[in-house]
C-alpha cells in the first residue's frame, strides 16, 4: 500500500485543489441556497415558475452549455466578469474560483430541492405558535424553522458538495485544465487517459475519488442522524 | 377584562359573521364542527384576518378594519393552546416553556415559571423531549408554555379533542385550577356539551358561522334546541351547588343546591366546596304527586315553568325548582297521560347513580347558588 506515496505533486495538487472547491463551491451556496428554497417553497409571487426553472437549468442543461454560459458571462473581457474584477478583484476566469462557480451552480439545483423540500415538510402551525408566543417572524424563523430544516440543510450541503467533486464538463469548459490552477480531480484523470502509459496515475486518482466520496457520504449519514436525533420526531 | 368581537369573514361558501362581547372568567365559544368556532378563534389570536370588523380584548383594539387597524399576532399577547399541542420538537420541555418568557417585556411578565409548572404538574417533564411525553402530557406542557408567555387572554381551541376519555379526565382538574387560580380570562373553543358544561362561566353558541345564543353557561345549556344533534342527550341543567356532608355508609356525597338537596355518588371534595353539577334533561323523571316506594333518591319539588316542544316523540320540560330550572327530557305519551301544563306544581325525580364524574365537577369558588 505505497501507492498513496508515490502520488506526484500534480496529482496531490488535483486532490487538494478538488477538495477545496467543492468545500468552496458547498459553503458558498448555502446561504442563496437556503434563500431560494424559502422563496420557492413559500412565496407567492410573479414569476415564480421562471425562478424555478432557471434554478433547475444546470440540471437539464448539458454541462458544456453551462460552462459555455459561464465563459461569456464572467470571462474577464464579458460585462459580468469585468464588471466583478474592477469592483471587487474577483476574476473566475482560468482560476479555481472560476472551478468553485461553476461547480456551485452544478449543485445548486441538488441543494435546492433538499432544503425546498425539507422546508415543505415543515408544520406550519409550530410557526403559528412562536408567534402566538411573542416572536417576530425573523426569531420565529431561526429559533424554529431554521432548526427544523438542518437535516435538510446538511443533505443539500452534501449533494453539492458530491456533485462537486465530480464534476467536470462545466469547468473545463469555463476555466480550462491548468494543473495547480484549475486541474480537479475529473480533470486530472481525463488527463491521464489521454496520455500513453497514464492508467496507473488514472486508477490512482479514481481510488481517492471513491474514497472521498464514501467518505462524504458516512460523514452526511452520521449528521443527519444525529440532527433527527435531536429533532425526536416520532 | 372584555373581549368584545364584531366580525365577518368569507372563506369561499363558508361565511362567518359573529358578534358578541364576553366578560365571563371562561368564555366558551360552542357549537358543532364548521360552525366557524376555530375561524373566530384564530382571527382572536391574529392568525388570519376578518374581511371586515373589529375585535378588541381588554380595552385595546386588535383589529379595525376601518380604522385600518391590525396589530400582528406576536405584539397581541394573547396566547394559544391548539389541539394538537405543536410542543417545538427540538426544544426540551424546558426550553418550550421558557419560548415565550423571552419575548415578553420584563416588565409584564407576571407568570413565574415554579408557579405555572406546580399548576401543571409538569415538574417531572422539564429535561424530556415533546416527543417522548403521552397526549396529556404534550397539551400540559402547551398550556405552561401559553401561560409563561404572560398574556393577556388565553385561547384554547378544542385542546382535549384529540385526546382519550382517560386523557381529558387527566387534563380537565388542571384547566379548571387555570380557571380559578389565575386571573386570566380564558376563551375556550369546545363541540362538547360535558366540557362546556364543566369549565365555562360564559358561552357563546354559534351555529353555521353565526352567533345563535350567548350569556351565562346555566341560561345556554338550557336551549336543549340548539344543541348539535350527536349532544343532545348530554344537555340539561347547570347547578351550581356545594357538598354538605359525605354519606360513607353508602358512598355518597350529598350536595346542597337551592333546589334542595341532591345525592349523588362520592365525590373527592371537601365540605363546603363548590361543585358544578350537570343534570342531563334525559336522567330526570316527573312526577304529580310525591312518589314513594321508588329507588331514586332525588326528589325535587317544583312548577312547570315551561314546555318546549321536542323532536319525535320527546318534549322537555322546564321545572322551576325554587328558582333554579331542572329539565325533563319526557315522552309526548307521558306529557298527555300526566296532563302536564305550565303552572303546575310537579317533583323532578333523578337517580343518584345517573351522575357520574362527567357531570359532577369542581364549580368555579364564588359562585354557589345554594
């Protein structure tokens, strides 16, 4: 079992670098996940449908399109991507935070759902309680709903963050395959395919892909079960 | 302390129209299901609001729809008790309890917790989570938590409804020491005739989204006409009435009422403290002359105050005993055979085995008519 040793720093970059941008990509959605599952399981309001859909593109679309999109919207010569690097410094193009956007759209539809629907699930009526006891709607939803919906919360959290870790059409499509940059794990092992003799290198890093992801997914069980814990639904 | 209430509501074919004002200490909003009491208690509360009207609790208006007034349910102060609980299920009791303390002013908070919880009885829960407690338990717990909100009304929308027979028992001593222990004035919504009977000082009838009837409990459950058809049988008089002395030869408790006096079986109450005794209309035989020889032991003379015409073959029968109306639920055979008229001097006759826990209650202390 020396294999993990004999990893070459470009491979190890690739690991390091997918881990970070799917945690990137997960975190970085949550709160305008969180905002747009209330939104679509509450709201009433004009143009909700369009909201949805365009919410559930990625999911549809083919990742290269998304990607694609991506490219002239936040390229650093498009009004998005100029606009963003002369206001805040923030350039995606042919960076890894270009990786962590378009895996954080990728996602987003997956976390969505979860908490849209955990939000659903919710009675209504427990809202109806806090208020009767003298909560503000704002208390009301974090000292009821917010806590409510963590398992939902933590299954979103995590399809993203799996969803992120595989994904690959949209980010070489948007930010390219640089290794150190913008080489995640998928990318990393198209790579190897490509090259003669590279199976070794691309069965090394489809281990560490499994693994993580096993990984992810024991973690997600092991919170989720303890937050129904808490929660003590009968 | 008043709650005045004069709305409307459409909610598609269903309308509701109510207007009546009550200053009963327990004021119970009554009548069958979609009659339109839950619609009136959750517009009280503020969880909906009246196409057009005005409440106002206490002196302050809660809504206006003229005035273009509607103070949201979290500044109402008023707290509620629904039927199913609703304990937050990831709070401990405890922190349940403790919800509503926090969002009350310092300076309005009357309701100490050592006090509300010794009511209850709930001492034992406080570590335990809403879903480890029975039935009973969850809707006490939903009382103490109403109540350590400090408000200034409490609605309790049919808390026993979804509970057993041996759960409502367990619940109704408690609701009653709510009732006579603090101050606060209580609106209850109930479709049962036992409950009404046992805990409301005031009760507003309503039937079909309007108000048919309302005034004290005794003068309501008169109206053995406007009864919901399945509680019929359950209507009669209210007395209020105290023990006078405990029979222990023959297990029975004697209670004194301006009626006279009536025994019933043994009840767990002191000499002297109030009981409220429901006698149904159908447990109560009429006699033209004083009958001896007969197993029951309640004998209550009187004079037909009145005879409302019945359905099917029974017509009830207003005895005014001493001034207090005993009802008889008779046949109209009977009536004929006994040439029963107004005015006339008659005996209401009712076993003493025909009361039962269910009509045999803790009275509200101050006010006794014997």
């Amino acid at each position: 079992m020396n294999w993990l040793t004999d990893l070459t720093p470009d491979e190890w970059n690739a690991v390091r670098l997918s881990i970070k941008v799917a945690t990137v990509a997960m975190l970085a959605s949550l709160p305008p996940g969180i905002a747009i599952a209330f939104l679509l399981a509450r709201g009433r309001f004009w143009g909700k449908t369009v909201l949805n859909g365009v919410v559930h593109l990625p999911l549809v679309l083919p990742p290269v399109v998304t990607g694609y999109l991506l490219l002239i919207s936040f390229g650093r010569r498009a009004p998005l991507g100029s606009f963003l690097e002369s206001t805040l410094g923030i350039v995606f193009s042919f960076r890894w935070t270009g990786a962590a956007l378009a895996c954080a759209i990728m996602g987003f539809p997956l976390m969505v759902r979860a908490i849209r629907l955990s939000i659903e699930s919710v009675d209504r009526k427990l809202e109806a309680a806090a208020g009767t006891l003298g909560a503000h709607p704002l208390w009301v939803f974090l000292t009821v709903t917010l806590p409510l919906i963590v398992p939902g919360m933590i299954a979103g959290a995590i399809l993203s963050f799996a969803k992120a870790m595989g994904e690959f059409g949209a980010t070489i499509t948007f930010v390219s395959n640089i290794p150190g940059e913008t080489q995640t794990l998928p990318s990393a092992i198209y790579t190897f395919t490509q090259v003669p003799g590279g199976d070794e290198g691309a069965l090394r890093l489809t281990l560490i892909s499994i693994i993580i992801s096993m990984g992810a997914l024991v973690v997600s069980e092991a919170l989720a079960r303890r937050a129904g814990r808490r929660l003590d639904i009968e | 302390m008043t709650v005045s209430v004069d709305i409307e509501q459409r909610l598609g074919a269903f309308g509701l129209e109510a207007d009546f004002t009550s200053s009963g200490r327990l004021t119970a909003l009554f009548g069958p299901s979609g009659s339109g009491k839950s619609s009136l208690i959750s517009l009280i509360a503020g969880l909906t609001r009246p196409g057009r009207g005005r409440i106002e609790v206490d002196g302050r208006v809660l809504v206006d729809t003229e005035a273009g007034v509607f103070v949201p349910k979290h500044k109402r102060r008023i707290g509620m008790v629904f039927q199913e609980a609703l304990l937050f299920p990831h709070m401990s009791v405890a922190h349940n309890l403790r919800y509503g303390r926090w969002f009350t002013p310092p300076a309005e908070r009357y309701a100490r917790m050592e006090a509300v919880v010794g009511l209850l009885g709930i001492g034992g829960l406080l570590d335990r989570r809403p879903g480890k407690l029975s039935g009973g338990e969850k809707q006490r717990v939903a009382i103490g938590r109403a109540l350590l909100a400090s408000p200034r009304l409490l609605l309790m929308d049919e808390p026993l409804a979804s509970l057993d027979d041996a759960r409502k028992a367990e619940i109704l001593p408690y609701i009653e020491r709510l009732r006579d222990e603090t101050k606060i004035p209580i609106v209850y919504v109930s479709h049962s005739v036992a409950e009404v009977a046992r805990l409301a000082s005031d009760v507003v009838m309503l039937s079909d989204g309007k108000v048919v009837a309302a005034g004290p409990t005794a003068e309501i459950m008169q109206r053995l006409d406007l009864l919901p058809a399945d509680e019929k049988g359950e209507g009669g008089a209210v007395l209020e009435t105290a023990v006078v002395r405990h029979d222990e030869a023959f297990g029975m408790t004697v209670l004194g009422s301006k009626a006279g006096e009536i025994r019933v079986p043994r009840v767990a109450m002191a000499v002297g403290a109030p009981v409220r005794l429901r006698v149904r209309a159908r447990d109560v035989m009429v006699a033209t002359v004083e009958p001896t020889g007969l197993s029951a032991l309640n004998v209550l003379p009187g004079t037909v105050a009145a005879i409302d015409p019945g359905e099917g073959a029974a017509v009830v029968v207003r005895i005014d005993c001493n001034g207090v109306a005993v009802m008889a639920r008779i046949t109209r055979q009977s009536r004929q055979a006994l040439e029963l008229a107004v005015g006339r001097p008659v005996f209401a006759v009712v076993k003493t085995v025909s009361f039962d826990p269910a009509t045999t209650a803790a009275g509200p202390r101050g006010e006794i008519d014997g």
